[in-house]
C-alpha cells in the first residue's frame, strides 16, 4: 500500500509540473501578445507581414531564438532598441509570441 500511494504521489507531482509549464508558456504567449501590440504592430502589423518602414516580415523569419531577442533589445537598422523600455522578461514573452507567429514549414 505504501508503495502504491510513494508511486501516485509522485505521478500527481509529474502531472502538476507538466501542467504548470504548460500555463506558464500560455501566459508568457498571451504577455508577449499584448507587449506585440503596444510596441510592434504598427511596423510589423497584425499578422507580421506588414513590413512597414523597413520591418522585416515575421511570418517568414527564420532568424534563432536569441537573435529576435538581440533585436528587440538592441534594435537593427531602422528598428529601435526595447532594452530601455522592456524587461528581460517582457522580452522573453514577446520572442516566444513572436515565435508563434512563424508559418508552419
């Protein structure tokens, strides 16, 4: 019996950490969204393509993980730098937010 509840214990805690990271990235997402919309949409646009004033369309970027962060931080020819305006963590929220709006190759 005692072996039965060691083993459901620890299946319970597996499922509660899975489902916490799946909220955590959810919510990171849904930030990274609202941070898009305050900062990006009118150069990039609602979808990313819009390429307004030199904005490189976001559908079809390719670039790393890291590199989208370096941008938004440090800005790239005629897009400025965030790292005054944004934390690390609006940051992060606003590459993965970014991320999702890659097309599906």
């Amino acid at each position: 019996m005692m072996h039965y509840l060691f083993f459901l214990t620890i299946i319970i805690g597996i499922y509660c950490s899975c489902a916490s990271k799946t909220q955590t990235k959810s919510n990171e997402i849904h930030n990274g969204k609202l941070i898009y919309n305050t900062y990006c949409i009118s150069c990039h646009g609602i979808l990313g393509d819009a390429e307004i004033n030199g904005a490189k369309n976001l559908i079809i970027s390719t670039i790393p993980t890291m590199e989208i962060s370096d941008r938004i931080a440090n800005g790239k020819g005629t897009m400025k730098a965030y790292s005054k305006l944004l934390t690390e963590e609006q940051i992060a929220a606003l590459v993965e937010y970014v991320i999702t709006m890659r097309k599906k190759q």
